[in-house]
C-alpha cells in the first residue's frame, strides 16, 4: 500500500534504513452497533552496523589495550597507577 518511502527519509546521516512500511486498514466492531475505523502501521528498520562498531567495539577494544599495557609498564614507574584508571 505504501511502497514509496522517501517522504519519510530527511536526514543524510541515519543510522537506521527502511525496509519496509506496511499500512492496513480495517475496522473494529466492540458492540453490534459501533463500528470504529484503524489504521495499524508496521514499520520495519534496519539499523546500519557502523552504529556498532564506532560505538561498541572500537571503545572495547581500546580500553582493553590500555588495560593490557599497564602491566608492561616497569613496577617503578610513577604513571602505571594513572595509566589503568
């Protein structure tokens, strides 16, 4: 029903993109005698993995390298302590 999506699309820089958008539209009946109109929308995202990456994964992995020098460090050496934390 809705195929065209670029109305929704306004920003360069997303980190989601659409894949589909659905519209259905039915009516809901509670009584014999009411009879009340919906509109159900389901949207469907995915999410570009670039969010995970600089996000996620690249703070991991560099707090993990500074954790790992600390211990190559000399014990005397007066930065280790400050290094680590």
């Amino acid at each position: 029903m809705f195929n065209d999506v670029s109305d929704f699309i306004r920003f360069k820089r997303q980190h989601y993109v659409f894949v589909a958008v659905e519209g259905i539209v039915g009516v809901a009946v509670y009584d014999a005698t009411e009879h009340y109109p919906t509109v159900t929308f389901t949207i469907r995202l995915h999410r570009k993995p670039l969010y995970y990456i600089v996000n996620l994964i690249v703070p991991c992995c560099l707090l993990s390298f500074v954790a790992v020098s600390s211990f190559l460090l000399q014990p005397g050496y007066p930065e280790r302590l400050g290094i680590g934390t």
